[in-house]
C-alpha cells in the first residue's frame, strides 16, 4: 500500500490527505507533535521517498533531514508560523516549499501541512535571480565576518559579556581622565588583562606587587627622594594586592593621589568592604576610592565569555603547538559546566594541556581530565533519554541567548523560533532554575 497513514486523535489523516492532494502538489502531513502522517504519492515522485520510511517518525529525525534539506515541517514545528522556502532534493532539483501550521480552538498545535509545488528550474529567470541573490548574500557574510574580525582583533579584548563591556566603559572614562581606579575580583577574572587593554594603549605600565616587600623599602621605592612617584616619566602605576599595603603608606599614597595627576590603579581580590571589615584599608582608604571600585565578576558568571575565552585558547595553541585538537560538543558543554575556582588563568592552563597531551584530534568528554568529565561523563553514559541529553544542549543555547539578547523577541529573532516558544523555553531553561 503506497499511501499508509496513521491515526490520531479524530482526524482521518488519510481523507484529508487525498482531499487536498486533489487542489496541490507534493502533499505531506504532519501531527501536532511533529510527526509524519501522510505522504501524497506526488510527494514520494518528487523526493524518491517510501512512505514505510518516514510514517511515524518525528520530523527532526536524522534520517528525514537527509530527505528535505532543509526540513519544512520541523521549521513550521518550532516556529509555529508558515514557511516558504527553497528545498533540495536528493537528485539536485530545486523545489519551492510551503509549509502552514494548523492549531484547534484551544490555539494548540494540530497538524502541520507541507506541500511541495514546482521546480524552479523550469523558470529560468527566477533560478537566476534566486541564484544571485544566493551568491550576494554569501559575499555579504563573508564582508560581515571579515569585518567582526577586524573589530576583535583592534579592541583586543576577548568578551562580549555586557557586564564586562560596562567594565570597560568605566574604566576607560577614569583612564582619560587620569583619576585613580580599584579593581577588585577573583584570582584570574581578568583584572590586569583589562588594564592592560585600556591603559596599556597609550600608556606606559608598572606593576608593583603589595605582598612582596616590607614596609621600609616599600617606602623608600615610591616615596623617597628617588622613588617612583618622583619620576616625572612615569604614567600609570599598578598596585597589585592592595591589601599588603600597610596603613602608614595608604595615608601617604592618598595624599599624593590627591595633590597628583598621575593614574593610579589599584588591584585586589577582595571589595573595598571586605578590606575594611578585615582591618586592611583604613576609612579614609574606604571613602575616596569606593566612587572609583569596579568589580570584575568571575567567568563561572559570563558564561558567553567562558565560551569565547575556550575558544580563543585552543585556537591560539593549536596555532602555537602545530595541532588541530577539536572538542565534541559533549566536551566543550562539559568545559562550560565546570565553575572554574581559576578564572582564566586555569582556562588557559587546561586548554594548554589539553592540546599537548590529547591522544586524538576531537576530545569527546570522557576524555577530559576527572574534574570536568565526571558530571557529564555520568549523564550521557547513564540512562538518560536522547530527550534529556537534548534538553542539556537546548538548555545552554538558550541561556546563552538570554545572556546576549535579553528579550524574548530579540532572542526570537536570533534562533528563529517564535516569541511564544521563547518565552516558554526561557521559562523552562531559565525561570524555573532560578526558583530552586
């Protein structure tokens, strides 16, 4: 039997099928749940298909994307809205597609109606127009990249977290100005990268590490007939661990801020509050300098920076190194499930290792050292079904997308899908977690 049909519901898939194969061409139909139903036998003509291969299956089924590239029915499915589009056949034809979602009276989906209606080839002028508009959008892509790159390449700095461009912005204010800064952070977030990036541009850079020399010496080497701030060539000092300051040199080191135009930037990983309940920083420490504290939130909480900084390491030691080592998509999900105690420092150690030790060219996630694969090694090697080691992927898309665009229509726009299935995904993904 050539048309097979299954039933669902009330709905004679079968009828409605031979009904509407008798109006247009190339008819297919799918369930609410996105499902194959119904195949017209003009439609397994035009695709070389059988209707016992693909009745019963979901439409994101691997084997039906190798059919219809791409696949209407799963475009219609996620969007909820009709598609019109081009579609490769297996034999290389050309065919205009138009796919039309169905919903009852509770406004949920029913059934899905594709219909496949002629090759564009026979109509020359419009394959032509098709084509070149084809080959203007591939051009534009490429100038888009080119240019993107270009941007990353003269800012130099490896983020696209709004919290660290608010960083940013701040930062190069108090730079301009030549007013004093504090910094503070975790071990690793970024702390001197940033100031290297900002003030190193135009600037010359001393970094001097608080921790590392007594008090008397400390004294002698900035404020003593010689010491630093004596130097009239000297732009902009660094005090790295402000907190092994001692108290006497705070005092002096605000009073020559005060009467000094010279950049002073002051690190540490502590806030200004936690200094001060420490006993580190006198009040008078606390009070000028809390109008100029930036804190850099760790990259366990920028996870669209967690992704770039990944990337951007194995590139670098790929190229460094002579490798081409590639991570599974279970391995870099495993990566940005890790809470990195380290910061980018660690990011840049283990990615380092990982290219000089790795036996094979793509690292799967059991491969990873223990710390990073236990947790998504035991899930995708346990009982878990395909549908929740896909909701983990569908999960950190969708973060990631609320992190860069916020809205759900923006988000919408951005994946495709329709601002109804946002909102229900940012709920699912993203509410619901914040409630436990």
């Amino acid at each position: 039997m050539i048309n097979r049909v299954l039933m669902n519901s009330n709905i004679d898939y079968q009828f409605l099928g031979k009904i509407l194969e008798k109006i247009l061409p190339g008819i297919s139909i799918a369930d609410g749940n996105g499902i194959f139903v119904y195949l017209s036998e003009s439609c397994m003509r035009m695709f070389s298909i059988d209707a016992d291969e693909f009745l019963g299956k979901r439409a994101d089924n691997p084997d039906i994307c190798d059919y219809f590239k791409p696949c209407v029915t799963q475009m219609v499915y996620e969007s909820g809205r009709k598609i019109v589009t081009t579609q490769q056949t297996k034999s290389g034809e050309t065919i205009l597609v138009t796919g039309v979602p169905v919903f009852n009276d509770n406004h949920e989906l029913e059934m899905i109606l594709v219909n496949s209606t002629w090759e564009i080839g026979t109509h020359d002028e419009l394959k032509e127009k098709y084509n070149t508009l084809r080959k203007e959008n591939a051009q534009l892509e490429i100038q888009l990249t080119k240019l993107i790159q270009k941007n990353q390449q003269d800012s130099n700095i490896v983020s696209k977290s709004q919290l660290i461009q608010d960083c940013i912005r701040i930062i190069s204010i108090f730079s301009s100005r030549n007013l004093p800064v504090f910094i503070c952070g975790e071990r690793g977030s970024g702390k001197k990268y940033l100031i290297r990036n900002v003030y190193g541009k135009n600037k010359p850079l001393f970094e001097y590490n608080c921790t590392l020399m007594a008090e008397s010496i400390m004294e002698e080497e900035f404020f003593g007939d010689n010491g630093f701030f004596a130097s009239d060539n000297l732009s902009t000092v660094i005090f790295e661990n402000v907190e092994g300051l001692p108290l006497l040199l705070q005092q002096k080191l605000l009073t020559f801020i005060k009467n000094d135009k010279k950049a002073i930037i002051l690190t540490s990983k502590y806030s200004l509050d936690e200094l001060l309940n420490q006993g580190k920083i006198t009040s008078d420490f606390y009070n000028y300098f809390r109008s100029y504290q930036i804190k850099i939130p760790p990259i366990r909480e920028r996870r669209q920076d967690l992704s770039l900084f990944l990337t951007f390491y194995l590139k670098h030691f790929n190229n460094l190194y002579d490798r081409n080592i590639s991570l599974s998509p279970r391995a870099f999900e495993a990566l940005l499930n890790y809470h990195w105690p380290g910061n980018i420092n660690e990011i840049k150690s283990t990615i380092e290792r990982l290219v000089l030790t790795a036996e094979h060219e793509r690292v799967d996630a059991y491969q990873l050292p223990k710390e990073f694969s236990n947790r998504s090694y035991a899930f995708f090697t346990s009982e878990n079904s395909l549908r929740d080691m896909m909701d983990l992927y569908e999960g950190h898309i969708i973060r990631n997308a609320f992190e860069k665009f916020g809205t759900t229509v923006a988000v919408s726009k951005y994946l495709k899908i329709s601002q109804t299935s946002a909102s229900r995904k940012r709920q699912k993904y993203i509410d619901a977690c914040n409630e436990h």
